[in-house]
C-alpha cells in the first residue's frame, strides 16, 4: 500500500535527522529515549515530510497548528492542536501537513522499546 504514496522500503528506513537535518535537532538521545526537536513552515510536513514512520513515542506540541493527518490508508483527518498539548501514539506510518498560516514547533519524544527502529522522515 505504501508503494501507492510513492514510499519505498528504503525511504522508510532513513533516520529523520539525516534525512532532513535542517528541520530536526537531536535534544537528548539515551538508551531509553531519543527526543527530537522538529521545525517546519505553513504548507510543510509537521512530524516529517510526507508518508514517514514513528517509533512508540509522545509529541509535545510548543506551537498550536492545524494540521492534515493521512494514514497509510489514504484517510484523512483535519486536527487543531493547541500550543502546549501532549500526547502518546503508538508506532505509526503517516503523514502530516501544516495547514494553517504560521509555523510549528513541536518535541518528538521517542521510546526506545527492544524493537526501537527511529522516526524516518
């Protein structure tokens, strides 16, 4: 199905942060998280640029942004997220456009569990 998105397996498999260094910023990485800073424009990927992966992991939104989330599946939801807001999500492919008028930063906190693989943008 990711094929129909134009995602390859080896897309998938690149580290965000060498993918795309000018956008993520390690924070702090252990061996039992990795946090990530992410900053991204109006019209741009919120989490990544276009169909990408998450570990298990908890975002911290530090901007509020409205954003357009497409599943693997093609489906699609609008969010309005307000500065501030946490929350957890389990391992995921997605991706996510800022579809509001300003900038977002936003705190991807990466759980290493025994199958950890990082984000890939």
């Amino acid at each position: 199905m990711l094929a129909a998105f134009g995602v390859t397996r080896d897309l998938l498999a690149q580290d965000a942060v060498t993918s795309d260094p000018r956008s993520f910023r390690i924070v702090l990485d252990n061996e039992r998280v990795r946090v990530l800073e992410y900053k991204s424009g109006p019209g741009l990927g919120v989490c990544g640029q276009g169909m990408h992966y998450h570990p298990d992991r908890v975002t911290v939104s530090l901007t509020e942004a409205k954003v357009k989330v497409t599943n693997t599946e093609g489906k699609t939801v609008v969010r309005d997220i307000p500065a501030g807001h946490v929350f957890y999500a389990p391992a995921e492919t997605h991706s996510v456009e800022n579809i509001g008028g300003s900038g977002t930063r936003i705190y991807i906190i990466e759980l290493k569990g025994k199958d950890w693989k990082p984000g890939a943008a």
